[in-house]
C-alpha cells in the first residue's frame, strides 16, 4: 500500500496526471533550493566562515529525502497546494465581480 494514496493527494478534485505535474513542479523547486543551499554551504566552508560540514548547513529535509517523496509530503500536508484550472476560473469570475462592483459604486 502506497501512503499516502492518490486518492488522499487529489481528494477526488484532480487527476493523475494533474497530481504527477504537481508533484513534478514541487519537486523541482525542492531541487532548486536544495542547490541553492548547498552553493552557500560551499561557499562558506571555502571562505573558511565556519567550521560546519557542507552537509550540516543544509536542511535536513532536502540533503536526506527525495525530491519527489518531499514533495509529496508537502502536497499531503497542504504546504503546497494545487491550483487547478476551474480554481483559475472561479478567481478570475470573482476579480471581475469585484471590479464591476467597485466600478458601479464609483459611477453613483
């Protein structure tokens, strides 16, 4: 059994393939600051600024998990959220009703 599930991750609002975009997106990120926490790292273990090891000045989460198991987690726990294409639509509907409101309440 795979935890957490799909069904956990999508909570019947997406697809698959939206979860595995999501999921691939996340962890790109996670990627990219894992790199930009390990060129500081690097950077001062070479400056001679500390005596640390590279490995300890990097977040835990990044330097010891997989990218995508990572990501996962986030998604699982709501740190990071997917924003769909109807989610999209509905802000969009929301920001014009909004701004046609405020455009009558000037008008008067």
């Amino acid at each position: 059994m795979i935890v957490p599930s799909i069904q956990d991750l999508t909570k019947d609002r997406f697809n698959r393939y939206t979860l595995v975009i999501a999921t691939a997106k996340s962890a790109r990120m996670i990627t990219d600051e894992y790199m930009k926490q390990r060129e500081i790292a690097e950077k001062r273990v070479a400056n001679k600024e500390t005596d640390k090891s590279v490995a300890n000045m990097i977040n835990r989460e990044y330097r010891d998990d997989k990218a995508v198991k990572t990501a996962i987690n986030h998604l699982y726990a709501g740190d990071f959220a997917i924003v769909g294409y109807d989610d999209e639509l509905i802000a969009e509907a929301e920001r014009a009703k909004a701004e046609k409101i405020a455009a009558e309440t000037d008008a008067e």
